[in-house]
C-alpha cells in the first residue's frame, strides 16, 4: 500500500510514470545481474526482491531504501530513481534541491533520463562556477530551484534582484519572479509585487496594483499587510479613502501587537470625519503603542495629558510620557521639552537645561531648535543688557546682578508673515489677535493676511465681533448640531479666546477648524493648508516634511475646488516642494476626496 502521507504528492500521472521507470530502467539490470556488479553496501537493509514486490505494491519508501543504497553505490539508474523519488517525495521527503543534485550525478555518468529531467527543470547538468562568492553561489542554487518551479525560491530570487544582494539590482526581474511566486499563492511574494509597484521610481509604478496586492495578501490573512491595506485605506492612495475600512484593518494589526498600527489607529480617531475627534479612543491606542516604546505615541499622549483632551488635565503624566519620548532621541520632543523649560511649564523654569536640550534637537537635525537657540540666547541679552558682570537669570527664583537696571524697551511684535514662517499658522494667529487687540499697527492686518481677504465684509474681517462666554455657548451649541458655518466660526473663537471663562485653547480650535474643513468649508480648508505649509517649512525630517507639505498642497487643492483663489496659489507653491511620487499621491487624494455625509 501507498503510504497515506505520500497520497497527495503523487497524482494519477506520476505513480504509473514512476513504476514505468523502475520497470524499464532496473527490470533488465535485476534479470541480468548487472546490478550486483557495481560496488553495494555491505548489508542491505532491504533485497532486491524486497524492493521489486514494494514497488509492485506500492511502498515507495521501501524501495527508496533499496535505490538510495545503490545510489550512493554510484549506479546511474538508482540515481535517477533516487532523484525522481525525491522531485515528487514519494517514498521520502520532498526535495527539489537534492533531486537536482541525484539528477546531476546520473546526468553525469550519461543517464539520458537523468539529462531529460534536468532539460525539464531548465537546470544545467553541472553545478555554478567554483569562483563564485557564497552569496553568488547560493543566488545560483536558488535561481535553479525558481526555474525547476519552487514557490519559495522564486519568492526568494525576487528578493534578491530587488535588494541586489548577490546579484546586480533589477527590479523589472524582481517583478517577474514575485509574479511567478503570487501566481503560485505565495504571499510573501505578493507583499514584494506591491512595494514594487508603490515605488515610483520604477517605470511600472502603479499604485492601485500596489494596494490590489496588499489586499490579496492581507485576505489571505498574511499579518504585516493588514498595517499596510489600512494605512492605503487612511490616506486614500491606490484606492478610494475609506476610515471605516481603515480603521477594520488597523485595528487587526493594533490587536496582534503592531504598535505602529496602534499609533496610527490614535491618529485616525483624532480624525474622525463627519463627527468630533474620539480622544478617549486615540488615547487608548496611543497608550498602547507608547508602552511599547513607539516615541510618535509617546509624545502624543503627552500632549493630550498636557492639553486634557478628553480627560482630565494631568501634568505629571504628561511630563513622564514626554521625557521618554525625548530619551529615545525624538527630537520633537526634546524640543516641546525644551520649550517647556524655557517659560517653566510644567517643570520649573531652568534655561540652562532649555538650551542644552535645544542643542540636543538642533545635533539631530531639528532646525527649528536652531532658530529657539538664537531666539532664546537673544532673548537673554535683551532682559539682562549684556552689561559686564551681569549673569543672567536662568533658573526660577534668580535675579540679574543689576536689579536697578531699566527694563529693556519694548520692541514691536513681528508681522504676520514673519510669525506665520516662525511659529506656524495657529501661533501666528494667536500672536496676530492678540496685537490687533493691542492696536500694534504693525499687526492691524494680521488677520486678513493669515486667512486671505474676503470680498465679503472686510471691516468684520479685520475687527472680528467679540465674544463672551454665554453668546460663545450658544454658537458651540448650534455648531454640535452639525451648522457648518458655527463650526468654523467655533475654531476661530477656540483661538482667540473669549474672555476668563473660555480662554485661548489651540487643540480644540485645531479640531472644529479640521472639522469644518473635512466638511467642506472653504476658509477653513485654506487655513488648514497655510498651517502645514508652515509646519514643513520648519520640519528637520524629510519625509515628515514631504507628508506636511502633501497635506498642505491637498487642502489647498481643495479650498481652490471651492472658490479661493488664494488656494490655488497656495497649492502651486506647495506642488513645488514635491516630489514626482508626493504630486502624484496627492492628486489621488484629491480626486478621491469625498465631503462626509
């Protein structure tokens, strides 16, 4: 009998073709002897005869014990045997690598079955070249098994050509091979075809087939897809955006321990659309992934901490979760901590540890750490006089060694565009209202040159009606309710503050403003576009300043789809600070873009 394991690899063909060849190969040898002429293993585990009636029979692993004797003996035809059996694993494990090698050895001694079955494979009869490094060697040995059809061979010469590891670089020849591996259920190969197809310096770049096979690999239940579907789903790249789906593949990821995915699932609930940012969720990914050292997580949660969104103000928390962020090197937050000691939020006012910490941001690359150092070195001039022998303060509780040293004279507050390429569009903004509420003249304008003219009411513009803490309820109110217009009018409010009980508070202006923008409202979109337009400008990273930049060009895309023309000139300036690839994906965003329900 067939043994039950060896069933599914021989197939109604191969089982008669098997005992064909022993038949018409060793058949005549055991009739004549021939057999017994070549040099044998001193005992034999199992008889000629033994091995005649189990191949009859059909107990393949019986007989293979006979062959691999004679085999390694150096009979040709039980070589042959031995590496057919092999190929198809019946009788013994299934070995292509090892069939080839049997193959070889027979090929060798002129076994034209042998040089048949090698011809088949696409394989020559003789191994690589024996100058050839070990990484040469094995890509020889692996090319051979893709060509002879192995699945994880092909999948692993794709590799090779696509990394250009052992062999020169060819990602046209990387792309063959991952198809050949996917067509085969290899999904390993299928994740290769689409990073291949997501890179854009490939002529066959394209985006759609990119997501297209994440999407098969992710179905086929392949767990480092599932990050890579939802984020395309996030963004609406290669396919049209949906933070429902999204949200469905994240969280697969999110719950298997992927704390990028968990980092990303807390940036999603921060944006939500068609309804206000869910913090209580975004915190508890971000908790999540900052547990796991994600430094991106970590200084988010503590500005949520910092800014009590969603929770209740906690300070301290917010402090332990920023300091570890910054002890991994992240210089964001080495500079958001920085600045904390600088004007002694939070932690007590120590400006000598402010500018050791910039320094560190600045050694990595932060430019805007840069600009802080001046600012602050500056700014220590300027309160202190630079008069001999003065030390200037920079710890809370010191004093200048001149305490009768006349104040330095006021100096005007920048213009708006000068704040706007500083301190970033909300900075800028809150900077502006509160100069215009001062009657800087400098600054009268600053409103209308950060959000662009209106045709409208400029007067209103310019002198924006104040509010007090009731008339500001009602209009949060209506705004909840789902009024487009109150949602805008509520993030400007958040920003400018409307009196003690309402004071200026960014994080809440920035989610109405994003809001009223993924709604639709025009100024709102213009002015989400400036403030990242700003942020890139500032930003040390080059694929965080890429991605800012992208964001700005597609709010900026979307407000010029709406009537601003300001949007349209912002979107070109931005255009011209992307890459061929960041264009294209942005485009995609836009026309892909849907307006909540």
């Amino acid at each position: 009998m067939i043994p039950r394991l060896l069933l599914p690899l021989l197939s109604p063909v191969s089982l008669p073709l098997l005992l064909s060849a022993f038949w018409r190969l060793c058949a005549p040898i055991f009739l004549s002897g021939s057999l017994l002429l070549l040099p044998v293993a001193p005992a034999q585990a199992v008889t000629q005869q033994e091995a005649m009636q189990a191949m009859t029979e059909g107990d393949f692993a019986t007989a293979y014990v006979f062959f691999l004797e004679h085999a390694e003996a150096g009979n040709p035809a039980a070589q042959y045997l031995v590496g057919y059996m092999m190929e198809r694993g019946a009788g013994t494990e299934q070995n292509l690598e090892q069939a080839i090698v049997w193959y070889r050895k027979a090929a060798k001694q002129g076994n034209p079955d042998a040089q048949q079955q090698l011809a088949r494979l696409g394989v020559a009869e003789q191994p690589a070249s024996p100058g050839l490094t070990p990484e040469q060697a094995l890509f020889e040995r692996t090319l051979e098994l893709a060509r002879a059809g192995d699945m994880k061979a092909q999948t692993a010469v794709g590799y090779m050509y696509q990394s250009g590891s052992a062999t020169a670089q060819d990602n046209a020849a990387a792309l063959i091979w991952f198809h050949k591996a996917a067509a085969q259920g290899d999904r390993l190969a299928m994740v290769g075809l689409a990073v291949l197809y997501y890179d854009t310096d490939n002529a066959f770049s394209d985006t759609t087939k990119a997501f297209e096979w994440y999407k098969k690999a992710a179905d086929l239940d392949y767990e480092p897809a599932f990050i890579q579907v939802g984020l395309l789903y996030m963004i609406g790249d290669g396919t049209k955006q949906d933070h429902g789906k999204a949200r469905i593949w994240l969280e697969k990821a999110a719950e298997l321990g992927d704390k990028n995915a968990q980092f990303y699932l807390g940036d999603l609930f921060l944006q939500s659309q068609g309804g206000l940012a869910d913090f209580f969720k975004a915190r508890r990914w971000y908790q999540a992934a900052a547990e796991q050292g994600q430094a991106d997580a970590q200084l988010r949660l503590a500005i949520i901490y910092h800014d009590g969104l969603g929770t209740e103000r906690d300070d301290k928390t917010a402090l332990e979760w920023m300091k570890r962020s910054a002890e991994q090197q992240y210089h964001p937050a080495l500079f958001m901590l920085a600045q904390f000691y600088e004007e002694g939020q939070v932690v007590s006012l120590d400006r000598q540890e402010a500018l050791r910490l910039y320094r560190q941001a600045e050694a990595l690359g932060n430019l805007k750490a840069t600009e802080a150092i001046d600012r602050l070195e500056s700014r220590i001039a300027q309160e202190f006089g630079g008069k001999a022998g003065s030390k200037a303060p920079s710890k809370a509780g010191e004093t200048p060694d001149t305490a009768d040293a006349p104040d330095a004279p006021d100096t005007p507050d920048p213009g708006a565009e000068t704040a706007e390429k500083n301190l970033g569009f909300f900075d800028a903004l809150k900077q502006a209202v509160a100069a215009q509420k001062r009657g800087n003249s400098q600054d009268q304008n600053a409103l209308q040159k950060l959000f662009g003219s209106t045709e409208e009411s400029p007067e209103e513009e310019q002198n924006p009606a104040p509010h007090d803490a009731r008339s500001f309820a009602k209009i949060k109110q209506v705004a909840e309710e789902g009024d487009l217009e109150s949602q805008y009018e509520v993030s400007l409010i958040y920003f400018q503050g409307a009196g003690p009980q309402v004071p200026p508070d960014s994080s809440e202006g920035m989610n109405w403003l994003q809001l009223a923008a993924q709604r639709g409202h025009p100024a709102a979109q213009l002015a989400l576009a400036k403030e990242y337009l700003a942020q890139a400008s500032k930003e040390a990273d080059p694929d965080e300043s890429s991605a800012l930049n992208r964001d700005a060009y597609i709010w900026a895309r979307l407000a010029g789809n709406n009537g601003l023309a300001e949007g349209e000139e912002i979107s070109k300036a931005a255009a011209a600070l992307l890459s061929s690839r960041d264009l294209q994906r942005a485009e995609r965003a836009v026309a892909n873009w849907e307006m909540p329900s």
